[in-house]
C-alpha cells in the first residue's frame, strides 16, 4: 500500500522539484544547492508523510483505507512544510530591515572623510626626477589619512582618505580637468558598495555594486549618447553583507 501511495505522490514531488530546479539552469553557482534543497525537501516531505500514515492507520485500525491513509499522509506532510516555508517568507519579508546600499555609502562615505580631516603631524613625500611632486602622504599618529598622486603637470589624478582604523577608503581617481573620473570605498583593499566611473565630460560612464570586488545587482552602462544599459549580477542578498563602519546604521 505504502508503494501505491508514493507511486502517485513521488511524480508530483519530482514535477515541482524540477521546475524549481529550472529556474537555476542559467546561473551555475545556484543549481547544484538547489539541487540539492529539492532532494532534502522531497525525502522529509516523503519520510514525514509515511510516518504520519502510519500513525493515522494505526489509529484507524481499517487495513481496508490504508492506501488512502498513506496519500492522506503525503498530503499532510506536503502541506505542513509548504505552510512553514510560505509563514517563514512572510514573517522574513515584514520582520526584517534590509540595508540600502546607497544609504551605506553616503553614511560611510561621510565618516571616512571626517576621520581623514582628523589634524594631520606628519607628511611623506615623493617626487618625479624632475623634482615635482608625485605623491603626498598624511599622516595622524602614525596612521595614513589622506594619499594624493599628481600628474607630471601637476594636476591632481587621484586621492584616497582612510577611516581612522585603515581599514575603510574613499578612493577618487581624477580627470586633468578636475572633474571626476571614478569614486568608490574599499574596505581592506577591496571594493565594496557602489562604485561609479565618469567621462572626463562630467558625463556618468558606468555605476553599480559591489561586493569583494564582485558586481552584484543592477550595474548600468551609458554610451556617449546617453543611453543606458542594464545587467543584471544578480546575489543581491549580498547587499546586507556590506561591511559597516562605526557610525553608520542601516
């Protein structure tokens, strides 16, 4: 009876596990977990469903319903964990806060520039052979708040501030013109949050999250013309993963 009842139930577990698994195929880094979420998934479903017909057919005491009791059981198990996923994404979705992305940089970005401010009593300096200077180091106790590079002109082509631990940085990258060429943070030399790069015309080039170095998310690209391009990375989830600098709430 036990085979009868799974013999109708089984199809029906596959069906569903194999259309979640579709949805996978395109992104490699998610099929082989939710591969294996499905089986796990299936074999409680299947394990928690015979259990419950057995106990119902012991309760019964009618050999003659047993093949009823088992699909009963199935049913019950199904329908018990698909409740229990559905309450606990509900519950998720109202209970909790994720983080703006765009919020955490503006709120990093500020303290990282008000701890590089901190009074500087020391600077290093190097030169170009010709006796400009090349890079301007500032330093508050020994720890770097603000590094500068110029050009051999000298224009300013870039500036890095640093959070008073050294492990956040606001780093610019500047066209010769004065205009921005890049801005984003790194956090132990790795970039994270949004970053965005522009053409020496003030106009935007490309703009986007990410995270270790990752693209993550929406990432728009604009040609000269203006019009724009959206790619999707996807792992947004990452976004509440961002690092959190003192200071700053989400």
């Amino acid at each position: 009876m036990i085979k009868h009842a799974l013999k109708y139930c089984i199809p029906v577990y596959l069906l569903v596990g194999g259309i979640t698994i579709a949805l996978t195929l395109g992104r490699r880094d998610e099929f082989l977990p939710a591969l294996a979420a499905v089986l796990f998934l299936i074999t409680i479903v299947v394990v928690a469903g015979l259990l419950i017909g057995m106990i119902i057919s012991v309760l019964i005491k009618k050999p003659n319903y047993k093949r009823k009791v088992y699909l009963l059981g199935q049913l019950i198990s199904f329908t018990l964990l698909v409740g229990a996923m559905v309450y606990m994404r509900i519950s998720n979705s109202q209970g909790s806060k994720h983080l703006n992305a765009y919020h955490w940089y503006t709120s990093t970005k500020s303290i990282i520039l008000s701890d590089s401010n901190a009074y500087t009593d020391s600077t290093s300096l190097e030169k170009y052979p010709d006796g400009k200077t090349h890079k301007i180091w500032s330093y508050n106790h020994g720890h770097p708040t603000v590094e500068k590079w110029y050009r051999e002109a000298g224009e300013e082509a870039a500036e890095t501030n640093f959070s008073h631990d050294g492990l956040f940085e606001l780093r610019k990258e500047i066209c010769k013109d004065g205009n921005p060429l890049f801005e984003g943070i790194f956090y132990k030399d790795h970039a994270y949050g949004p970053s965005t790069w522009w053409r020496c015309d003030s106009t935007i080039d490309e703009q986007g999250i990410r995270f270790n170095d990752r693209e993550i998310g929406v990432w728009q690209y604009w040609d000269s013309s203006g019009k724009v391009e959206k790619i999707n990375y996807h792992r947004e989830e990452l976004i509440d993963s961002l690092p959190m600098i003192m200071g700053v709430d989400d």
